[in-house]
C-alpha cells in the first residue's frame, strides 16, 4: 500500500477541527459553544490552508532575515504562518474568497 501524502495528516486534522466546531456550536447544553466553534473554525482553516501549502510546495515558514539559511524558531519549532497571512498570501490574494470566509470566521 502507499504511503499517504506529506499533507495527508494535516488535511484531517483540519477536517476533524471543523467537525469539532460544528458539534460544540450545536450543542446548546454547552457552555461558550460559539467561543469553542470560533477557535476550532479558526484551527480548522489553519491546518487546511497549511496543508495546501505543503501540496503546493509553497514554504509557509518564516525565515531569520538577520541570519541568512536560518528559520525563525518558537520552542524548537520553525514559525509558521499565521492564519491572517496565509488567507492573504500571494497564492490566494487579500481579496480572494479564502480571505473573505476566513474574516467572517475570526471577527
């Protein structure tokens, strides 16, 4: 069998995210379910518009600019691309319609 893709496990991520949204802002028993639904869209939207990225060979990491072939680190981590800069990279545009939905999601 073949190995899934790179982006495979960020794209259910994502997937898992939304869905997880979904069912706390249904879920009227719960307490700050529109607070929970927000944070997951805004998770859920990230790991989709990362996981394009990795597909796409488009690198979403933020480099040192003081210190040539060196990322920029946050605990051990490369930084990644925030959810405002990626919907308004230059692959989507600031006024495409990712940007748009991601807007009406972080209000």
């Amino acid at each position: 069998m073949a190995r899934p893709p790179r982006w495979q496990s960020t794209l259910d991520a994502s997937a898992e995210e939304a869905c997880l949204a979904v069912r706390l802002y249904n879920d009227s028993a719960e307490s700050r379910s529109f607070e929970g639904f927000v944070i997951h869209m805004h998770l859920a939207w990230l790991y989709l518009l990362h996981a394009e990225f990795l597909r796409d060979g488009v690198d979403y990491r933020y480099w040192d600019l003081q210190r040539k072939n060196r990322l920029l680190k946050i605990d051990g981590e490369a930084k990644r691309w925030e959810l405002e800069v990626a919907s308004n990279s230059v692959v989507y545009g600031s006024g495409g319609h990712v940007a748009v939905n991601v807007a009406t999601v972080t209000v």
